[in-house]
C-alpha cells in the first residue's frame, strides 16, 4: 500500500538568505517528511537525521509555566480554604446566637452539630454554579478570537493578553482577602471571574502557552509515531511541579483557627500576596524572554490547500476585511472549522469525540467539593491536612506524569499516547468510586496512589489531540479544548453540587459515585477511539519506515527539517473533496 506515495525532494534556492524553500506537489498524500533537504551540517535550533534525534532546543516558555501554575496552585487551594472560611464567618453573624462568638464558632465548625456548616456548604456550592457561569460565558466568548489570533497573527501577544488577566485577577482576590470582614466576598469574586473572562479565562492561558510548547516539540510529533514528545512531557511535569510548590506554600503558611484567629486570618493574606507577585513576574518574564514560535506571514505552504496549478509566484488576494458582528461569527467560525476539515479514515471522528470525553472527564472533576466532604465528619479537616493531602496527591502525579510515559518507550506498542489515556481514565474512575464509599481519612488518602497513573493523563492528552491537526490549526485546536474546559464547570457545578445538596444528609459521597460512573463511560469510550484509529496508525507507521527507506538511498548527508515546518502525519492532513469526487486526498 505504501508503494503508492511517492517522495519528491526539494530543491533549495540560495540566491539570497530570505529565500524560502518552496514545495512541488506532486503526491496525493503531502507530508513534511517529503521535504528533507540535503544540507551542511550547521548549528541549528535542533538537527535531526534518520537515525538518531537530539532534542536541544532552547527554553522558552517553561519558567512562565512554572510561575503560573505555582499561582495555580495557590489560588486554587487558597481561594477554597479562603472562601469557606469567610462564608462562615459573614453567615455567623447572620445567626442571633452565634454574633458574640463568631470566630471561634467557625474555627470549630467541623465539630459542631447545628445547620451552621450545613449552611455554609449549600451556600458555596450554589453560588459556585453562578460563579462559573459568569466566568465562562465571555472566555466562551473571548477564547475563539485568542486563538484565531494566535493562528493568524503568531503566538506571544495572544500569550502576553491573557497573563494580563492572570495577573488582574489575583490582584482582585488580594482585594478580597483584605475586606472580607466589611464587604461581601461574592462581590469581588463575581467582578474577578468576569474580568478574567474577558481575557480568555485560564484556560486561554494554558492553551496558548501550550500551543508554544507543541510548535516548539512539532518536529517530535513524527508520522507514525504515538510516544509522547518529551518536550510536552517536560512541560506537564513542569505544570504539575509548579501547581505542587504553590500549594505547598499554602501548607506552611496556614495557621489553624484555633491556635489563632489572626494568624488565621493572615495567612491568606500572605498567600494572596504571593499569587500576585508571582502573576506579575510571570507578565514580565513572557515580555522580555519568551520567543515566538509560530510566523505565519512566512511560511511557504498552506497545509489544507492542494492546488497544484497554484504557484508561489502568484500574488494571492486579501478577501476584504469585515467588521461588527459579521466578522465575529467569522472567527467562531475559523474556530470551530478545526472539528468539520474531512481527515483520513476515523480521523475527524475520534477527534471530535476525544473533546466530548475531555468534556464529561473534566465534568466529572471538582476539587471543591472534596473540600466540602472532607470538612464534614467523619473527617473533619482542618486547613493543615487539606494542604497535606493535596501536596501529597499532587507530588504522586508528577511522578506518574514521568514513570507512565516513560515505561511505554520500553515497549513497542501502537497508540501509547491513547494507552495512557485509557489508563488514566480507569484509574480516576477508580479514584471517584474509593471516594464515594469512604468513610476514614485514610481513605482519601489511599486515592493518592492513583496518581501514579493518572497523572498519565494530562501528557497524553497534549500529545493525543494536537496529532489529528496541523501546526496551523494548534492554537484553534486548544481554544476549542479551553472552551470545553471553560464550559464544563458550569453543568459540574450544575449537577454535582445540586447532587451533594441533595444528598448531603444521607450520602455526601454520592455526587463522586455518580462522576465515577461517568469517567468509566469515558474509559470505555476510549478503547473504542483506540480500536479506530489503530488502522491509521499502522498505516501511518509503514509510511514512515517507507520514507526512512528512500530518504537513505536518495541523499549521503544529514538532513533537518526545514525552519517553522512541521514533519506532518496522514491523520491531520485535510482531505480535499473539491477537486475529485471520486478520490480523496489523504485518505486511506
């Protein structure tokens, strides 16, 4: 089968240094692993050849995914620890009998038998549903034009903007922990979630500093191949490391309420401080140091485009530009194109669902209402053991983020990224049940050991999707996953916290029972994507040692992928039903 694709090499044009090496296409199936150029040996920012890789490229965008997923890591524990603790005093002071002795009600609450913390729970998770709606709807709004910016137009500025309300955001929360006891906290965090929003939300952070890591590990993302990129490796454990430190600082710093108040008080003062500090040097660092990784104004090809009577020489019009509304359904549209482009095989299919299942998977997640568990007997934890237990569940991901990929290079195995996924999800299946049923602190503590493989997932993942697309459909790619993580919390906090009020009574673990059920329709969901796309792989696979084979008896030198192209798979190439309807180009 593979005797069909041909390989055409690239001849190199050295009349001046600005040159661009142009392609002729002349295959049905168009992949960068045609346009191998013989070249000197050079510095380069990395040199492959056929036998062997090396991956040398510089750091970039690292050290600023490391300083905002410390400030992740803060905000998320703190804020949670934070806002139960000032709901319960703002509350106490609504209760006749409780308004002389406030605070030390609410630094023994766990022990208390009135409706007080039944009160204080059912008014955080219900405010939390309105929460997450006011903080989705305008990153649903913003994320399409972010990404479709950084497609177009490169990836640092879309980055820088979003730092921008990273950092605005924290700042805000500082606000409110300095003026809980005069204004009412909701205040703040509704204005935060919505100015956050209006900069794409964190998930527009994460997405277009990703989008940097995958453009600068492209080279890695090989025909044929399904190890995750150690690159993409590396940031996760980057991301899970700095996600660990912040709530590690949240651990020394807290001071339980019974030894003291103030004390108490000001450790999330102290926190917030360094959420905002950190915020700040992050937006800093991204301005001055971090590199971009995406041009295209210069690059030479259009990947979704192959019209061979189209030459390089020929000026290609702008279409007029349009404004208001017109121009907006425009960029929702360029979005939302990624999910509908025909692709080989199962191809599109299994992307589309993969994002339903990142949808239900991250549906079915929700920190907070752990918290809200464990405050209630027959746990009853205070902030130190919160922050223990969340330091430790962090540190055993990280290792899994490292051990799991790692021990699939031992094998040979088609679709390793999809394996660790399947992996993952049975495991935070496993995670959900122990947690529903348990009824002893070490029980929580045992679903730490799920870690191990379920930090598998978030690598995986990053390795997974970005396969099935282009290079200059990465950005549009992760902002529909920003999206979907952006949209999901709002039906979570939907259904899960009116589940745990529900159940609150008789069965506070219920509502983890219930996601359980719905991770292991996505595990079950993803042994069905792995079986499609198997097929693909293999054929993927050949190709590529087809090429390897041609490639050797062609040329007598080093090769190196040309500079800002991506070395491209069947599974995300487009295939084009415009030109023949008889054939398709790509397909298997």
């Amino acid at each position: 089968m593979v005797d069909n694709f041909h390989v055409i090499p690239v001849r190199r044009r050295v009349e001046s240094e600005r040159d661009v090496p142009q392609s002729e296409i002349s295959m049905s199936v168009v992949t960068d692993d045609t346009r191998l150029i013989p070249v000197r040996r050079r510095s380069t920012l990395f040199t492959i050849n056929d036998n062997r890789s090396i991956w040398c490229c510089s750091v970039n965008v690292e050290p600023v995914l490391f300083i905002i997923m410390c400030v992740f890591g803060l905000y998320t524990t703190n804020s949670s620890l934070f806002t139960y603790w000032a709901r319960c005093v703002q509350i106490a002071k609504t209760h006749p009998e409780f308004q002389h002795n406030v605070t030390y009600t609410c630094s023994s609450i766990a022990t208390y038998n009135g409706t007080l913390q039944d009160d204080v729970e059912k008014d955080i998770a219900n405010t939390k549903i309105y929460l997450q709606l006011i903080g989705a709807i305008p990153t649903i709004i913003v994320s399409p034009i972010i990404g479709n910016w950084s497609d177009r137009n490169g990836r640092k500025a879309p980055f820088l903007f979003t730092l921008l309300g990273l950092f605005l955001n924290n700042f805000l929360f500082l606000c409110t922990t300095l003026t809980y006891d005069s204004i009412n906290v909701y205040h703040w965090f509704f204005t935060s979630e919505f100015l956050q929003g209006m900069f794409g939300g964190g998930a527009a952070t994460f997405s277009t500093s990703l989008a940097i890591v995958t453009d600068d590990c492209r080279h890695k993302l090989k025909p044929g191949s399904s190890t995750v990129p150690f690159r993409v490796g590396l940031a996760s454990f980057i991301q899970s490391i700095g996600t660990l430190t912040g709530t590690l600082a949240v651990s020394i710093l807290a001071v339980p309420a019974i030894v003291s108040v103030e004390g108490h008080a000001m450790s999330y003062v102290k926190c917030a401080i360094i959420q905002t500090g950190l915020s700040l040097i992050a937006l800093i660092y991204a301005v001055f140091f971090v590199k971009e990784t995406h041009f295209p104004k210069r690059e030479d090809f259009n990947y979704n485009q192959f019209n061979g009577a189209e030459t390089d020489d020929v000026t290609r019009e702008e279409p007029p530009k349009e404004a208001g509304f017109r121009r907006f359904t425009n960029y929702l549209h360029n979005v939302f194109s990624v999910l509908t482009v025909r692709r080989p095989g199962w191809t599109r299919l299994c992307l589309c669902a993969s994002l339903i299942f990142v949808f239900i998977e991250f549906l079915s997640f929700d920190p907070s209402l752990l918290l809200l568990l464990v405050k209630r007997l027959p746990f009853a934890w205070n902030d130190k053991i919160f922050s223990y237990f969340s330091v430790i569940r962090l540190l055993v991901t990280s290792l899994g983020m490292v051990i799991g990929p790692v021990l699939l290079t031992l094998v040979h195995w088609l679709g390793k990224d999809s394996l660790l996924i399947i992996g993952a999800l049975a495991s935070s299946a496993a995670n959900s049940f122990l947690t529903a049923f348990a009824v002893k602190s070490e029980h929580i503590f045992y679903t730490c050991l799920f870690g191990l493989i379920t930090g598998a997932m978030q690598p995986a993942y990053r390795s997974f999707l970005p396969r099935m697309v282009a290079k200059e459909e990465t950005a549009r790619l992760l902002t529909v996953t920003s999206i979907i993580i952006s949209f999901s919390p709002i039906l979570s906090s939907l259904i899960f916290n009116s589940i745990f009020n529900a159940t609150l009574t008789w069965w506070p673990g219920f509502a983890f029972f219930v996601a359980g059920c719905f991770q292991f329709c996505v595990f079950a969901g993803q042994i069905v994507i792995h079986l499609l796309m198997r097929p693909q792989w293999k054929l993927e696979k050949q190709l590529r040692a087809h090429r390897q084979v041609e490639s050797d008896s062609s040329y007598d030198v080093d090769f190196c992928p040309v500079d800002g192209v991506e070395q491209r798979s069947i599974s995300n190439t487009a295939v084009d039903s415009d030109r023949d309807s008889g054939s398709r180009r790509g397909a298997i």
